[in-house]
C-alpha cells in the first residue's frame, strides 16, 4: 500500500466531500426550531460562567453568542454544521495519512458523512457535536506521532482534548480506551514521550477551570450522572449491540468491522491496532456503565476510515472495486431512507406520517419519551412558542398589582429557558425552577409571595396555597408528550418560607 503525500489544498476529494457534508447540514439546520437543550444553552451562556451543573462552559457560550447573531436555530447551529463539515474533511485526511488510495479516501468520507447516528449529532448545537471531529482528530494526531514520529502532535492533542473537555465530560470514554489501545500495543512506548505528558499538562489546564467550578460547588455534575443511570431506559446488551448496527446503517457495518480486524491482518495497519482496541475498550465501557447510544458515536469515524482503507487494500480488482461501489449507493440510499429520523428534512407532517409507516422508529431513550411519536430531537424542537403563549395568556389573567409579587416557578429546565428566551413578549419575570442550573441561580433576584406554577395534579398546591386558580392548560400537537395536559396555576398566598421550600425544589436530573 502506497502512502498518499498529497497535500491538503490539493486533496480535492477532502475538500469536495467535506463541502457536500456542510450544505447538507447547512440545508436542513434551521428548519425545525430551537431544541429544548438549545433553550438551556443559551440562558446558560448568558450568565458567564467557568462550568454548569450539568456541562462544562463551551456550548453554553457558543450557545448565546451564535443565537445573538441572528436569533434563529440555523445561526445557532453553525458551529455544529462546520463541524459536520471538518469531520467529513478530516475523514478523507485520516484515509490518506494512513495509506489509503481515492477509492479509500471516498468511501471513508462518505461513511462519516452519511452515517445516521453521526448525521444527527450535529442536527442541532449540543454537547456531543464536537465529540466526532475532536476524537478523530486525537486519533489522527496520534497516530502522527506514533507511526510517524511527529512528538509535535502529542502538544497538539492535548490542545483538542483540552477543548473538546470543556465541551463535554464524557471525553473520559474515549481517554480510557486509548490509554487501553496504547498500553496494549507496542505503541506503549509513546508514554516514555515528555512530549505525551505536555500534551497531557495542556489538556488538564485547559478543563481545569470547569472542574474547580464542579468542586467548588459540590461535584453537581457526579449527582446528575448517577440521576440519569435511573432515568435512562435499560437497554439489554444485545439489544444495544444491534442498535449500534442499526444507527450507524447496517450496510456499513463491514466497514467499521473491517476497521476494528484489518489492523491485526494487514501488516501497514499494525501501527494503529491501538485505534482498534480503543474503539473495543470504549464500547464495553459503554455498555457497562448502561449509556445511550450516542455516547460512543464519536468512536466511529476512526474505525470507518481504518476499514475504508482495508477495504480498498483487500478488494483491488476493478470488478470488485464496482461491487464495492454499488454496495456503497445502497448504503446512500438507506441513509437517504433512515435520513428523516436524523435531519429536518421532511416537514412536520409528512414526517408524522413517515413515521408512522415506516419500519424504522426511533429507540426510547429514557423512560418519559413513551408515548411520543417523533424523535425527541425533533419533538424537543417543536411546541416551545406554543408553550410561551398558553403561559403569557394565563400571566395576563393575573391581576396587574399582584403580579409584581407574582414568580413563575417550572419544572423542567426545558419550559424554563424557553420561558426566559420568548418570554419577554409577555413582559414575563426570569423563571424560577429547581432543575440543574436553575437550582444553582435560587430566586433570581426575587422573592414572590405568589406564583404562576406549570404541573400536573395541581391539587398537590393545596399544602403550599392559600388559594389555586386554574388559568390554563398546556398542548402542542406534536411535543414531547409528558409536556401537554399539564395545568397552569395560580397559586395565591405561599404558605411556606422561601427557604424551607427552596430544598425542597432541588432536581439534578
């Protein structure tokens, strides 16, 4: 196998497919409306700050200062486009850098690109958008350094796990599995590397800061971690094995396969059988832990690309390389099928009908999804302007004098950023909750003798209400389920203090 030395201005199959993978994001990215999650990274970005309790600072202040730039989901979401984009343009560098001929360099690139699972991740601004750019380009550094000798892309990525830390905490997974591949591997010798070590200094002083944020205020993040493992839906091994096939397109799993064998069969792979081991180490530990599925979705642009290139290296006959190529279109055509249940590309009706006559349906991920017929990125994107308006018009039911001494108190953090962004329209006060961050703000500057609560069975107000006027409903036709049909409530006369309540509204969820 002939290693490729062209370089990247002239490599124009990195540069046209990662073109492709942008205006394919770029199409579809403002078509729906802000994600729940989005709703909460922007309040969250606009209190500055080194950390959260539920993530560190990156996405946060992405968040806001994107969303200030044009008040819309696909000015929002440009970060994650571009980065679909460098994955794509990154992939077809990967293939290169280990070999890999055009034939190679397309199919890598057009895995990472059309991959269901990877599609979606970059679907909106969220912390995991980054993860598959950031772990392949370790990878990629990596591999420079120990196959190559360049000691200068240890410094370099530490410089991106650093960053990509302050996007997300669960960098640890992919951590772990490399330290795992490395160790196993003659490549262990890589960490008799002062170079490794800077690398490794850079990373922990960049994330330094969000982890003393964390410490500083009672580890929040380690409570909510142990408060999803009971939230999340358990998922048999086998079933998430099979799922991990499904998500990724089953007709690529031979490739991502391949990639995980070839090393330990093709001589010129050998140098990145610690890749292989690391994606082997990252699934179990994944599966152990009982995490979603998209928690290794970043594990698998390197293993595509590994596999891209064994595939071209075992199948050089033109006859087989055209078989090879009309398996490929099928794959395309299955990830055009599978495509609506990860992009916008459909409108919201033609997709409740795709949907529902569709063999594909989306995995329930947590307990509360039942019932909800789209995908919760798509639901959690849709009902929010709806939600607002039912709350301002029972916000306008409250008489003007009392409501300078009314709060809005909710229960999820989801209704409250979207409250706090669209709000302001009803001259709305900033929300109160006990969900994450909220908690950690308190009162927000208030101290209400009243409030305008948002929940079911409202007769559960009576212990803390003089008085419960029913002043509305909530409902939007396609939104996450467990949010229609609550009550909005007038709860007169608080009957508890403020700071025996406070506790008690606590939710790190």
């Amino acid at each position: 196998m002939v290693r490729q030395q062209l370089g990247w201005k002239q490599d124009y199959v990195a540069l046209g497919l990662g073109a492709l993978a942008l205006v394919l994001h770029a199409t579809f990215a403002g078509r729906y409306d802000v994600f729940r999650d989005e709703l909460y990274f922007i309040v969250c970005g606009r209190h500055p700050a080194f950390g959260y309790a539920d993530q560190p600072p990156l996405i946060p202040l992405l968040s806001a200062g994107f969303y200030a730039l044009g008040h819309n989901a696909w000015m929002l979401r440009l970060p994650a486009t571009l980065a679909a984009g460098a994955l794509t343009w990154l992939a077809v560098r990967f293939v290169r850098l280990l070999g890999g001929d055009t034939f190679a360099a397309i199919g890598g690139g057009l895995c990472v690109t059309i991959a269901p699972m990877l599609m979606g991740i970059v679907a909106t601004l969220n912390t995991t958008a980054f993860d598959p750019f950031a772990w392949t380009l370790m990878a990629y550094l990596l591999v420079r350094a120990t196959r190559d000798g360049d000691r200068s892309a240890l410094l370099w990525c530490g410089v991106v796990a650093g960053l990509d830390f302050e996007a997300k905490y669960a960098l640890y997974i992919w951590a772990i599995g490399l330290i795992v591949g490395l160790a196993a591997t003659p490549e262990r010798r890589i960490f008799r590397e002062k170079m490794l070590w800077f690398g490794a200094a850079i990373a922990v002083t960049i994330g330094l800061p969000s982890i003393l944020w964390q410490a500083m205020h009672g580890w929040p993040f380690l409570e909510l971690a142990a408060a999803a493992r009971a939230k999340n839906t358990d998922v048999p091994p086998l079933s998430f094995i099979i799922n991990q096939v499904l998500v990724m397109n089953p007709l690529l799993a031979p490739v991502w396969i391949a990639g995980v064998i070839a090393p330990f069969v093709i001589s010129s792979l050998k140098p990145v059988r610690f890749l292989a081991i690391a994606f082997l180490a990252s699934f179990a530990l994944t599966l152990l832990t009982h995490g979603k599925d998209y928690y290794i979705a970043a594990t698998y642009p390197t293993v595509f690309v590994i596999g891209a290139v064994a595939w071209a290296h075992w199948a050089r006959k033109i006859t087989t390389r055209t078989a090879l190529a009309g398996w490929g279109i099928l794959a395309v055509a299955l990830s055009a099928f599978a495509a609506p249940l990860a992009l916008p590309v459909l409108s919201v009706e033609a997709l409740r009908t795709y949907i529902e006559h569709s063999p594909l349906k989306p995995q329930q991920q947590e307990k509360s999804f039942k019932g909800t017929l789209l995908p919760q990125v798509f639901a959690d994107q849709l009902g929010w302007h709806d939600f607002t308006n039912q709350v301002g018009a029972a916000w306008q039911k409250i008489p003007a004098a009392e409501r300078a001494r009314t709060g809005i108190k909710l229960e999820n953090y989801g209704e409250a950023a979207a409250l706090d962004i669209y709000g302001p329209a009803y001259r709305l006060p900033p929300v109160i909750s006990g969900h994450n961050q909220y908690y950690l703000w308190g009162l927000r500057g208030q101290h209400p003798v009243n409030l305008l609560v948002v929940q079911n069975n409202p007769d559960r107000l009576e212990p803390y209400c003089e008085q419960t006027v029913i002043l509305g409903e909530t409902y939007s036709p396609d939104a996450m389920a467990y949010e229609n049909g609550k009550t909005i409530a007038w709860c007169r006369g608080l009957k508890v203090d403020w700071e025996k309540l406070w506790p008690e509204l606590k939710n790190f969820s």
